[in-house]
C-alpha cells in the first residue's frame, strides 16, 4: 500500500496519553425521533420481515430523504487536540481518514448526489471516555459512535491484527492495506449513518426478535465491509495505491477478525461492532463485491436472499 499521495487529515482527535476528560457523558437516547423518516421505516420493516420483494434500501433512501437523514449535531465539547498527530501510527490513520474524507466525498457526489460530511477520528490507549457511547476499551476493538459521529480507535489494535489474530501477512507491507480496511470499514458505518440506514435498523432491531435483530446486524456489519470495498475501488481509480498482496491481506484479515475479538456489551443503543460481523465467506464476499463494483447500489445486504 503506497501512502505517499494520501492527504492527512485533521480530524483525528489524539487522545492517548490519557488527558482528554471530554465527551459530554451526557448519553444522548438513541430514540432521535421525528426525523420524518417513519413511512420508511414502516415500508422496510414490512417488506424486511414479510419477504414481499422490497425497494433497495438506497433507492428508499434517495427517493425520499436525498439527504443525511440519520445526521446528528455533536454537542460534545471541543477536544482538547484535533488535527494530524506526527507519530507514525497517527500519521497512517490520519492519511487514510483523509483518503475516505476525499474519495467519500466524491462517491457522494457522483452516486447520491449528496454532501459527505466527515466524521472524526479518536485514538487512545486503553480506555476512553467516549462521551457518547460509554467507556471505550481497547478489547472491543475499533468502533462508530452513531451518536457523536466518531471512530475509536486503540493503535494497539494495528498490532494485535498481527501478534493476537495473526490476521495479515506481515511480509510485504500487506498488514498496511489491511489494517486502512479496518478504518474503512468504521467509516462504513459513518456512511450508513448519513444515509439514514443505521438508525433504521437500529429501529428496527428494537422492534425483532433476538434472532431477527441478530440477522439486521449481520446484514449492517456486511454492508460496512462492502463500503469499505467501495471506498478501496474509488480510491484506487484515484491514487493508484494498491500493491501486491494487499488485497489478499485483507481478505485474510476479514476471515481471521471474528466476534470473538469484540467484547460484547449490552450498551441499550447502536454500537455496531459489539454484534456479529457475519461469518469470515460472507465478510470476503462482500468486501469483494464493493472492491470490484465500487458502486454503493452493490452493497444492499438487505435487500440480498443469500448473503
Ligand atoms: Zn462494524
């Protein structure tokens, strides 16, 4: 993976020598109601559960909202540092958050006729106060906070992909490409939170039963690995990045990443990666549908009979 045309971003908000007590720990109820998006979820919920062949998700979305409908504000007080961290961690996950903020950019622009709007980035060692979704520890791996709009990351996950899961070859650089897809994949989210699927289905999911919800959550985790294939294409056609063996890297990288890495927690709202990701075929599979596609129309999980 070659870094060496990616802007850096500076949304990442450094937090790991622990002196940030932000975050408004406040807990905003998940219920963001009114946001005059109900006939949809009714449409869904119906043709989800009863079979009757449904509208994609996106054609719903585009249809009727053409814009952010799941968008938030973040009423969390300004960090204490936000910008583009010099060390060489901060500096790979700054400059792949800047690749997702401009290839995200145009895929918005070019697919949805609509404005991306960029999420941030936190990093930290060890625990975090999210402010918006609890205590962030580094056992639960990275993850999106639909809440305040943010990744959490713990570096030490980069090396965990490694020593802990021996998730991606180290030879040839191939870990690098792979642990950008995990980043990739947290932005997933973010998408489907601007296009309003995330707090559908997290709607959804409180009205399933445990077995259905289970199933939405798959269907979530496997669309947020076709997004991050998405980003990966349009990025290519950008940058020309790619180099040998990373995409095999992340292809292992997805087999190897499972739930059992993921401490789960029953947190009362969304926090996509505390729930199953999907079995290790069907994450290659739709990581490969989004990387060879790069259309976001090839990402809808929901509407799919076999994932
Ligand atoms: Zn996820």
């Amino acid at each position: 993976m070659k870094l060496d045309d990616f802007r850096a971003s500076d949304n990442v908000e450094d937090h790991r020598d622990g002196s940030y007590g932000g975050g408004s720990g406040g807990g905003l109820p998940i219920g963001r109601g009114g946001m005059g998006l109900g006939a949809i979820v009714v449409v869904l919920v119906v043709s989800y559960f009863t079979g009757i062949s449904p509208q994609t998700l996106f054609s719903v979305v585009n249809t009727v909202t053409g814009n952010g409908g799941g968008v938030i504000t973040d009423n969390s007080p300004a960090p204490s540092r936000t910008g583009t961290p010099s060390d060489i961690d901060g500096q790979f996950v700054a400059k792949v958050l800047g690749a997702t903020e401009d290839t995200w950019t145009q895929i918005f622009q070019e697919q949805l006729g609509n404005t991306y709007s960029k999420p941030r980035l936190v990093v930290y060692n060890g625990v975090d106060n999210t402010g918006r979704c609890g205590s962030a520890q580094s056992a639960m791996g990275p993850f999106y906070c639909p809440n305040d709009q943010k990744i959490y990351l713990d570096t030490e996950f980069f090396q965990e992909m490694k020593s802990r899961f021996n998730a991606c070859p180290t030879t040839q650089g191939a870990c690098a490409f792979a642990q950008a897809n995990v980043i990739a994949h947290e932005v997933g989210h973010h998408v489907q939170n601007l296009i309003g699927i995330l707090p559908k289905v997290d709607q959804m999911r409180q009205q399933a039963s445990d077995t259905q919800a289970n199933a939405l959550s798959v269907r979530l985790e496997l669309q947020a690995d076709c997004f991050a294939g998405v980003w990966a294409n349009k990025t290519q056609q950008r940058l020309n990045f790619l180099q040998n063996g990373d995409i095999e890297g992340a292809l292992q990288t997805a087999q190897a990443i499972g739930d059992d890495m993921l401490q789960k927690k029953s947190r009362g709202y969304v926090v996509p990666d505390s729930f199953t990701h999907g079995s290790s075929a069907q994450r290659q599979k739709w990581l490969t549908t989004g990387l060879k596609s790069g259309q976001i129309k090839d990402c809808d999980t929901f509407s799919a009979s076999n994932l």
